[in-house]
C-alpha cells in the first residue's frame, strides 16, 4: 500500500516537536489520555444533544495494557472514535486539532470542557516509540481503519476490523533502550500508574490498567500466587472541582500534606474560582512553618499549573510574585491548551490575568486573617513576615500599596506585641510630624538606645526594628498616609521647641572651644560634635546626617562585594549630665585639655557600642579605661 506523506510543514514540525517542545518524554501519556478523555467527551456531548440515550457515563472508561514482553504499550478508548476521513485530517495534518473543530462547531461552545486544541500532542507518543499503530472506529460506523506510522517518513492508512465496538485503541512500540535513554520504564505497571498519578489524576472517567499482583492464595496460610487485577489508577474527581460544601477541611489538610510534602496541616487555606474573562479554580495553601530552606536562593517558587484537569507544570514560577512565594497550591484553567511551551506560557495572558487574581486574593485574605484572627496572623508573620518586607522594599517600592498594611513591627507601645501601621498611626499624638523608629539587633536593644528616651518621655510612640531588611524597607516606602518615616539616629526630629532650640544655640555659643576641641580630637571619625536635645540620663549618643544611617552602613558593609560605605556621624553630648561639667571643668588647664581629648575618644568608642558597632581599637579603649581607674 502507497504510504503517504505528511503535510511537508507537518513534516518539520514534527520533527521540531519530537526533540524540543517537550521537556520529559513521559508526557506522551498524559497526551495520550487526554487525547480518549476528549474522545469520549465528544461522544457523551453527541449523546446528551442528540437524545441518545443508549449511551451511560458509567460505560465509558480508558485502558492501559503494558505488554513488556512485546514491547508494546496499548492505551484504548470507547469515545467517538475516528472515520477514515478524521484519521487522515486529524493525525496526517500536525497542528490541525479535531477537538478545536468540534469546539467551535458547537453553539455556546464556551462551556465545552475539552483539553486539546492545538493539535500536536499525539505526536509526543513519537518520543518514545519506533512505531505508532491507530485502529479507531466512528461511533456508528460499521467500518474500521488503521494508521499506522513510524515517523516523519510517513503514514498508511487500511481497512481493518475492530470488534469491541466505537473508539479508538492505539497502540505503541515502544524503542528498544540506547546507551544513553532507557525507554524500559513506559512497559512497567508500577511507573505507568505513578505517571497517571502524577499527570492524569482527575481525569473524569477511569483510567484502568491490569496490575500485577502479589498475595496469598484464598484459603490457604502460607501459600502465594501471581495474579493480575484491573486497577483504576486515577482519583477523577478534583478536590478543587468540588463545591465548599462537598470538601471538609479535614480533606483539603490531607490533599495539601500528600501533595506538598508537609507533616503539618496548612495555616490556611485559600479557594478562588472565576468565570468569564479567565476561568479557573485555583486552591492555595499558607504553610504552618517556614519550609526547609526557604530564605535561600535554592527555593523554588510556584503553584502547579492544570488544564482542564491535566498537569502541565509542576511550578509555574509566573503565577506568584515573590513576595508571595511562601504559598503553595495549584491553578486549574479551562483556557490554557495543554501543549502550551514554558516560553509561551510565559507571555500568556490569561495566565498573567489569573496571577494577577491570585496576588489581589492572597493580599485580601492575609488581611482578613490580620483583622479577625490576630493571633494566628502573628504567627504566619514570623515565618513570613520577613519575605513581605522584602517586598516592599524591592521594585523601587512598587509594591508598598499591597503589602504596607500586612507589615507588623514591634514598638514601644506594645510592650513584647506587635502593631500595624495603621495602629500606629492612630496613637499619634496630635500635631506628630514624623513615624519614629530605632534599629538595633532586637527590640529590647533598641529600645534602651538613648534616642529613644526623650521621644518616649514626650509620649511619642516608637517602632522597633531588628532585620536588616528593616530599615531599607521603610526608606523605600518613605511615608504612611501622609507622616515620613524617620529613625530616632536622624538630626532633625521635629520635636524640639523654639524655646529649648535657643537655649541649646545659646549654650553651644558658649562651650565653643569644648566641642572644638573635641571635634578636632576626633577628626576623620565624626563630622561633628555637638549639643543634644535628644539626651535625658545618657551622656552622649551618634546620630547621622544625610541618607545613610549607622544601621545601614552596618548592614551594607557586612555584605560582600561593594566597597564600604560610610555613615556620616555626629556626636551629640548631653550638656545636663555629669560627664558634661567634668568636660567643661578640665578645658580651663593645658593639663586637662589633654584629658578632654582622651574622654573625647571614650566617649565616642561608647557611643558606638551603644550602637551595637565594633570599636576600632578594642585594645587602646581598653588601655584607656585602665589608666582612668589607676588615676582614682
Ligand atoms: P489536540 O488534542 O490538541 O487537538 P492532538 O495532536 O493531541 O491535538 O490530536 C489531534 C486530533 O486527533 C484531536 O483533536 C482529535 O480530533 C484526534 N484524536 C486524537 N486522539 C483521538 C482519540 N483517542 N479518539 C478520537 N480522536 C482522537
Ligand atoms: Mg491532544
């Protein structure tokens, strides 16, 4: 019989196909399978419209028989089956998809649930076949036909005879293994029913397949045999296909621990579904803990991604912002094609519609969570809380709008809780400038910093930070509502009244040659010394002029790579402690004009340990510290 051609186009393609479309081999099943599902949907659609009643949903069903010995690999079907014509049509023509066809044949065809439609996927089986064997008979057709190819060289086409009534049952053989591909694999039961798990798993109708089995003979204690038993392989229905009403929680706890490998059950649990401009059901989980490895770069973020029930990605990276990485789930759309490339999906836009969805639930529900269960908001936000930071640093800040109001942070308001912005906002005293805050290495550190105590005195409310992260975070957003946010270290805070700013300008005027020479005592480490009307019961503290803090130099430094950067310091001294007047008092002779340079430098080494910062010469100030105590 005369073998025919492929379309040329077809030809090329396929060859492109084979090598280079799909990642992993084992997908041929999975297009397989959905391939019959399509089928026997086609059929049941016929029956439902036409009136048809001899056909039952219960009837249909999809088999798989490995037959190792042979090399050959059978996967039937009783769908709708295929004319002579269709066979042509439908597997000589690569890119031209039946079930698109049908599709838009069908009035209202929106709602027609049917996974192929690009028209490539049975040639996936290519992959890991020498030669594909078709016999399909149309339902109500008396006649069958067989097609039959091993390649891009060609395909035949002949009458046959096909007893076990309408669909379709194709046949592979499977290639023999090469040194550097085993092929073995796709004739073992045990990893067929694995891939059929894996990819197939809600496919509507059963997928059977005779597995072998091991057990002990009936009425016998010892003895064994070796019998084969028809398995269904797939669950069929998806958890995430199901109403609120139909899962308990209980189920969905269980569903998230086999499917993402977690011994706890999530924190929560997140259902969204649309119809309309993309329709999907999409089911996320907020995990309890911080899985293993999480803050690494070793993390790989993403939601599995189905097609009408089928897998076609086990981490569709595209689908969460980083922010929210932390969540683990799936996206179900009835609008991707299964075929559908990773560089394709990428530029998708239902897909980008669906991500989109998702992040604005997300956000929604961690609010709510946040509004009516604090305390469980509390705990996600110490596994999490770090990543959200992150976000609305990152992007220039572009993501302060989504994620300002699920950031907690420690304060002196609540003493070991937490506050939100907004809570801060509405304890502010009236005619409040500024969002304070002071960083250190934990809140207790911080808040003994000597910054802190006059803002505190005067009742202004002051945020704690600890992360590195924290501080950039805040520059990035700049303000809340309309109040900047400003560290405690800052030179201006926007509290100190006319009266005491005269009173301060007065006695610098005075202690002139003090601060001179102090100043000069500390060249190259401080830009300047002066009067602080931060101080209370602290002698002296750093504060920083211009962007960069002593926080962030600290941070910054302490990465590889950059060059050091540095903040830069002024030394403020509080003129109503004791240590002031000692000052005052040795600047009136030569001899203690040296001793003021000596305090000058302690002072300094102090401040920076108050700062939590490493002295420069931990020895010299320890000298330093001894010699004051032989002068007693
Ligand atoms: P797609 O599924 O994207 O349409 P495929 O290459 O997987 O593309 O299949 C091409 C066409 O062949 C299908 O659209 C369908 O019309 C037909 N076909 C494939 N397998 C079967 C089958 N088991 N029964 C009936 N028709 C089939
Ligand atoms: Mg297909």
């Amino acid at each position: 019989m005369a073998k025919k051609q492929f379309k040329a186009e077809s030809k090329r393609l396929l060859d492109l196909m084979v090598n280079s479309i799909y990642t992993h081999r084992e997908i041929f099943l999975r297009e397989l399978i959905s391939n019959a599902s399509d089928a026997i949907d086609k059929l049941y659609y016929h029956a439902l419209t036409g009136g048809d009643t001899g056909l039952n949903r219960d009837d249909f069903f999809i088999a798989i028989e490995p037959d190792a010995a042979g090399r050959r690999l059978v996967i039937r079907d009783n769908g709708c089956g295929m004319t002579r014509e269709e066979l042509e049509n439908n597997l000589g023509v690569i890119a031209k998809s039946g079930s698109l066809a049908f599709k838009q044949e069908q009035p209202g065809n929106e709602n027609i649930d049917i996974i192929g439609q690009f028209g490539v996927g049975f040639y996936s089986a290519f992959m890991v076949s020498s030669t594909v064997e078709v016999v399909s008979r149309a339902y109500g057709s008396e006649e069958a036909w067989k097609w039959t190819s091993s390649g891009a060289d060609g395909y035949t086409v002949e009458p046959c005879q096909k007893e076990d009534g309408h669909g379709t049952t194709i046949t592979l053989t499977i290639k023999e293994n090469t040194e550097e591909d085993r092929y073995d694999e796709f004739l073992d039961p045990m990893y067929l029913r694995q891939l059929v798990k894996k990819y197939s798993d809600y496919i509507r109708y059963p997928i059977r397949m005779p597995m072998p089995k091991h057990r002990l003979k009936e009425g016998t204690e010892n003895e064994f045999e070796d019998v084969t038993e028809v398995e269904t392989l797939n669950s069929m229905v998806p958890i995430w296909r199901k109403s609120a009403s139909e899962v308990t929680q209980e189920e969905l706890d269980s569903f998230y621990r086999e499917k993402f490998m977690d011994y706890e059950p999530p924190m929560r649990t997140i259902r969204s579904s649309t119809e309309g401009t993309a329709t999907y059901q999409a089911l996320l989980f907020i995990p309890a803990h911080t899985p293993y490895g999480y803050y690494t770069k070793d993390y790989e973020k993403g939601l599995q991604l189905y097609a009408s029930g089928v897998l076609i990605m086990e981490r569709c990276a595209d689908l969460l912002p980083d922010y929210f990485s932390f969540v683990k789930g799936l996206v179900d759309s009835q609008d991707l094609s299964l075929n559908i490339s990773r560089e394709m999906l990428q530029h998708d836009r239902q897909l980008k519609l669906i991500a989109g969805r998702l992040e604005k639930k997300i956000q929604s529900e961690l609010k709510s969570m946040l509004a009516n269960d604090r305390e469980t908001y509390e705990k996600f936000w110490k596994n999490f809380g770090l990543q959200l930071k992150y976000g609305a640093y990152s992007d220039y800040g572009a993501h302060k709008e989504l994620l300002q109001d699920l950031l907690l942070f420690a304060s002196s308001q609540e003493e070991g809780g937490l506050t939100t912005l907004a809570e801060y906002a509405g304890r502010m005293k009236e005619g409040q400038k500024y969002i304070y805050y002071a960083c250190a290495e934990n809140a207790e550190r911080a808040s003994h910093l000597p910054q802190t105590e006059v803002l505190r005195d005067q009742g202004y409310e002051i945020l704690y930070l600890s992360d590195d992260i924290d501080e950039f975070a805040l520059k990035m957003m700049r303000d809340y509502g309309d109040k900047e946010f400003r560290s405690v270290s800052d030179s201006d805070l926007g509290v100190e009244d006319d009266a005491k700013q005269e009173e301060l300008k007065k006695a610098s005027e005075e202690h002139k040659d003090l601060l001179e020479e102090m100043q000069k005592a500390l060249e190259g480490k401080v830009a300047e010394v002066k009067l602080s009307g931060r101080l209370k019961s602290h002698p002296v503290c750093l504060s920083t002029e211009g962007a960069l803090s002593l926080e962030m130099e600290k941070v910054l430094n302490a990465m590889p790579g950059d060059s050091p950067v540095k903040a830069k310091l002024v030394m403020e001294l509080n003129a109503g402690h004791p240590v002031f007047d000692t000052l005052c008092r040795l600047m009136a002779s030569e001899e203690g004009r040296k001793k003021v340079d000596i305090y000058a430098q302690l002072l300094y080494q102090q401040a920076l340990l108050i700062e939590g910062m490493p002295l420069e010469d931990p020895v010299e100030f320890s000298n330093q510290i001894c010699q004051l105590m032989q002068e007693d």
